[in-house]
C-alpha cells in the first residue's frame, strides 16, 4: 500500500514546481563497523549485514529509526526502529527528523535501481556514499507533512501486525509440541 501511495503521490502526480531536494539533505550517511564475524548466537541486539537475513549481535552502536541498506551484494532496504549493530558494508541512514522515517525508506525502496545506478550484476559491484547522498527526488511545496504522516501510519500498522503475528508463532511453537506430547490435554464437551 504504501509503494502503491509512493508511486500516485511522488511519481505520477509530481508537479514541475515541486523543489528538488537530495537524500543526503535527510540524514547522515554513515556505515556500521563491525566486520561480519561479528555476528553472535546469543547475541541481544539484531545486527545487519548486506544479507537478507538479520543476524544478532552483543552490543550496539546505533539507535534510532533507521533505514537500512546494504552497501553490497543484493542491496536489499530494511528498516528497524530500536537498538542495533551494522556490519562495515551496511549504510545506517537515520533522519534527521523523524516525520521523514516512513516516506525516506518507502523513497529508497521505490527508486532502489536509480540510487545504485544500475550497479547489481554490473562492473560495480557496490553503493558509494555519494550515491546515496547525490540522490535527487521532488517534493511538493504543500501537503507534504500530511503525506509524510500517512506513510508513518502505514508503517506503525505494519509494525503492530508484525508483533502480533511473532506473538502467535511464539504461542503456537509453545504449545504445539506440548499438545503433541500429551503434556497439555483439550477437554472436547
């Protein structure tokens, strides 16, 4: 839905006055430093690597809303709102402001090619920085906040969802395999 709302909004009913801004405008461009050993199975805070899976890690050095890209590899966009770690080759992109979260990782998913330039497959194997704060997008001059806020909306659902849905597969690998082994009895009336 919110790819869907980027593409009317951003792409289809872009104006000619709209102002022309750069990611790097939005927040700092920085990398993780951890090396990709790093990675530890008791690990307590999530750590991303350039891989689509999410590893854990030790410690943090970074907390926020971030969005998160991987400077390599397939360059697949995450995000992630709390405490976390970064691999050396991951672009940890947290905004300056947060009303931009939602709209700024729904931009970088939507215009993904046009940032790396084409660079998956190809001679150039990796993102630079100045790809990304290079990056140049059109922003209407009115309604823009109340845009940015749908986008937030979209992405707090999503969130919750997501909670609930990781609740219930808790629930159900709790008591799934207690129901199995007797251990737990259902009473049929």
């Amino acid at each position: 839905m919110a790819q869907a709302l980027f593409r009317k909004w951003f792409v289809e009913e872009a104006k000619e006055d709209w102002e022309e801004v750069k990611l790097g405008d939005y927040f700092p461009v920085v990398t993780g430093k951890k090396d990709a050993n790093y990675s530890s199975v008791d690990g307590q805070y999530p750590f991303f690597t350039c891989a689509q899976g999410i590893l854990k890690a030790p410690d943090y050095s970074f907390e926020g809303s971030a969005i998160l890209l991987a400077g390599n590899g397939d360059f697949n966009v995450k995000r992630y709102i709390g405490k976390f770690e970064a691999y050396q080759r991951t672009y940890v992109l947290i905004p300056h402001e947060e009303k931009y979260f939602g709209f700024l990782y729904t931009l970088i998913k939507y215009h993904l090619d046009s940032i790396t330039g084409g660079a998956q497959g190809s001679v150039i194997s990796f993102i630079t920085k100045g790809m990304i704060t290079d990056f140049q997008f059109s922003i209407p001059k009115i309604n823009f906040d109340e845009k940015l806020e749908k986008f937030n909306e979209f992405y707090t659902k999503i969130d919750a969802n997501q909670s609930q849905i990781n609740t219930l597969e808790n629930l159900r690998d709790t008591l799934l395999p207690r129901l199995i082994s007797g251990a737990i009895k259902v009473r049929f009336n």
